[in-house]
C-alpha cells in the first residue's frame, strides 16, 4: 500500500508541474501573438499615416514650414527632377545642381513656367572632389535654404560580380553616393540648426534592405545613406529639423533602362513622376520611408524574410536583368554594325559612280 500511494503522489505532483508548465507556456503564446498583433497594427497605423493622411496636407506651402529654397542635387532628369517639381508646386524655389548646364537649364525653365517660383542653376561634377563644394557653398550661401534633397548617385550600367565592374565606375560609386550627401549636409545643416527648421532627405535604396548580390558595392553605399539618415534624425531631433531617408525600390528612370521589364510602367515600377508625387507627401510624417505605398508593401514583405531567401532571390533576379541588358547591348551594337557596313556601301558606290 505504501509502495501504492507514493506512486499516487509522485504521478499527481508530475501531472501539476506538467500543468504549471503549460500553463507557463500558453502565457508566453499569448505574449508572443500580442507582440505580433501589435507590430502589424503598428505597421498599417503607420503606412496609413505615411500614404494616407499625408495627402490631406500634400499641397500644404512648404516654403513656410521649412525655407523659402530648397537645393536638389541630381536634379537634371529622374527622380531629383521630379522632387525639385513637386517641391516648386508647393511654392518652394529650388536650386538645381547636377553636371549638365544644358539639362539644368531647360529642367529650371520649365519649373518657372509651370510653377511660378524662382529657380537656380549650379552644374557640377560630383566626382571631382573637395572643390566641388567650394564652388556649391558660393554659389548659395546667401538663400535661405530650408529643404535639402541629396539625391544624386550613380549605380553600375546594369547588375554586375564586384570584379567585372570597372573600376572607374566603383570610384564614382564611393564619391557620389558617400560624399555628395555627407558633405552637402555638413555645409547646409548649420543654418537650419540656427533657424530651428528645415529638412533633410536622403535618398538611399529598396536594395539595402538586405543583402544585395551583384549590386554589392551600389547598396553598400545605400546602407551608409539610410544609416547616416538614422544617425542624424536621433542626433538633431530637439533642433527641429526634419531628417528623411527615403528608399525606393525600383522607379521608371534612365538608372534602369538597361532592362525592358523595367521600363515598362507598372503597379510596381511607377514613373519618376508618379513616385515623386508619393514621396513628397510623406515628408515630415515618416523618418524612414519607402515613399510609394506599393513600395513600402514590397519592404515589409522583404523585412520579413530570412537573408538567404532574400539573397538567393536577388541573385537570380539581378541574373535575369544582367541577361536583359547583355541582349540590348548585342542588338545595339548589330545596329551600330549595320549602320556601319550601310555607310561603307554607300561611300562605295558614290565612289564607283564617280570614276564611271
């Protein structure tokens, strides 16, 4: 009986541990679900808040909020030209800056013409170094600047391996991408400190929301603009400035032409135009955006999966759009070749003509 009843007890203190722990277990469920409901809740708030109810004060003068000017690098054509147009709709003026004088001067003109506010010119090759800022710092150091876009960059000629990118090419990556938006910020940031307002917008990349292949350096520099961004937003948040990294994933520009799929407007792939129009309404309601709603649905998605995912992914998209840009390289040089023997054949027969 003895032997009976110490198994009676040893089984009811088993069976009420064994309970403890389930119970122990469906509390940290119960944590975990929360967690995960509050995160999506926290998502759709703030997707909302960026796409949705930006647009209630989209068309707000933004020249009052931030400055009467705002300077816009890469500005001659794609995305930066499309900002600076969307930025002069809301009465700012906008100070242009890329390396074509005769772009500058026609995107300019045609701000003028539509939107009625002032505009300024400065052609520079970012490539070039440290004077290039000197030569930028005189020519708008007396404008009151209250907006800064740093949107120039360059990228490869189409998805590439590190070593078959020319190294030329990898220079200009580092000295455009890096330099351009961390020493146009260190020579415009200052004032708006002083004033207490104004803003700044880095654009970095979709690509860098993880990592990368066959865009590896391209991204990395992304990776230092959105980090940057980050670092400054926390660093000047009592100042009043607003600090915006801003990551879009791929737009309808000359930047993608080496492929046909992207080139193709899309849901997923809008025009300059269309993104910039997104863009500029999250400004000053998201520190860290995708700036077109498809594209920040897009983001989460790729947040969410594992890195190998991601990567084995990218490799083989970045596979098929080298594949596509190799195909519209050998047709334009077929054409290039046609032409050629074209000519030849006709210098040819004026020849014969001549001496008949």
């Amino acid at each position: 009986m003895a032997a009976v009843d110490r198994f009676d007890y040893l089984l009811r203190e088993i069976l009420n541990t064994c309970g403890d722990i389930r119970d122990v277990f469906a509390l940290l469920g119960v944590l975990y679900s929360a967690r995960k409901v509050y995160n999506i809740v926290s998502k759709i708030c703030s997707c909302l808040n960026m796409h949705l109810f930006s647009k209630l004060s989209s068309q707000c003068d933004l020249s009052e909020k931030f400055g009467q000017w705002a300077v816009v690098t890469g500005a001659s054509e794609g995305i930066g030209n499309a900002y600076a147009r969307e930025l002069a709709k809301r009465k700012v003026n906008i100070i242009l800056i890329s390396r074509s004088r005769e772009k500058l001067n026609k995107a300019a003109k045609s701000i003028e013409d539509d939107y009625h506010v002032k505009t300024s010119c400065v052609a520079v090759d970012f490539s070039i170094g440290r004077d290039t800022y000197n030569f930028i710092w005189d020519s708008i150091k007396d404008k009151d600047i209250g907006i800064l876009v740093n949107n120039v960059g360059v990228m490869y000629d189409y998805p590439q391996q590190f070593l078959d990118v020319p190294e030329e090419r990898l220079w200009q990556i580092v000295n455009i991408n890096v330099a351009a938006a961390t020493m146009m910020t260190h020579m415009i940031l200052p004032q708006m400190v002083e004033r207490g307002r104004g803003a700044v917008v880095i654009v970095s990349s979709g690509a860098c929301t993880q990592i990368t292949p066959m865009m590896t350096v391209y991204a990395g520099t992304k990776s230092f603009l959105d980090y940057f961004a980050q670092g400054l937003r926390y660093e000047y948040q009592d100042k009043g400035i607003v600090i915006q990294s801003l990551r879009p994933f791929y737009v309808n520009t000359k930047m993608t032409r080496y492929s046909k799929t992207l080139t193709s407007h899309s849901f997923l792939v809008p025009t300059a135009e269309v993104y910039a129009g997104h863009a500029v309404a999250t400004l000053g309601h998201s520190g860290r955006t995708a700036g077109y709603w498809p594209h920040t649905l897009q983001m989460w998605l790729f947040e969410a999966i594992p890195e190998w995912l991601w990567m084995w992914g990218a490799m083989r998209l970045n596979q098929a759009l080298q594949r596509q840009a190799l195909d519209r390289l050998d047709k334009k040089d077929r054409i290039k070749s046609s032409d050629s023997m074209n000519t030849i054949s006709e210098t040819l027969l004026n020849t014969s003509k001549k001496v008949s």
